[in-house]
C-alpha cells in the first residue's frame, strides 16, 4: 500500500549526526492520521488503524522500527518510538 505522506511527516535521519530515534506524541499521531484522510475519517485517539497507517507511513519515510508505547499519565494514548536502522547495533 502506497501512503501519500504529509510534508510534515517525520523522516529518518540521512546523516551521522542526525537523531538516530524519534519519540511521536499522541496528538501529533492523530494530527498527521487526520491530515492525510481529510475530515471523514476524523480521529481523536490512536487505535488499530491509525497504528497500521502510522506503521506504513513511517516506514515508507525510512524509518525501520515502530514502538507504540503508552503515554505517562494519560490512559489508553499512544506515543511512537521511531528507529532508524543504521543506529542498529550488533
């Protein structure tokens, strides 16, 4: 599946010195999600399919690894961890 991404979708780092990982807040998450589906399929929360189009949008930006993890203090709210491959170690 080919996703359009937004222009301010976060892309993987190109050099040494770029952040090798990315932490994505909810919110940012679900303003990217509704940015890219216009305003009938408006989201407020990250669920199942705001995950699966967040996974493959993120990878076609570069990114190799995609974390969800839940948000401090805030119940049932997910923030991404994104991971660049060349920041793997052995």
């Amino acid at each position: 599946m080919t996703i359009t991404l937004q222009r301010d979708f976060p892309s993987a780092p190109g050099g040494k010195t770029d952040q090798p990982c990315l932490v994505v807040p909810s919110a940012q998450i679900v303003a990217l999600y509704n940015a890219a589906h216009g305003s009938d399929k408006h989201r407020k929360n990250v669920r199942k399919n705001v995950k699966a189009w967040f996974t493959e949008a993120a990878k076609q930006a570069g990114w190799s690894q995609i974390k969800f993890y839940l948000e401090y203090n805030a119940p049932r709210s997910y923030a991404a961890l994104l991971i660049h491959k060349a920041t793997e170690r052995n």
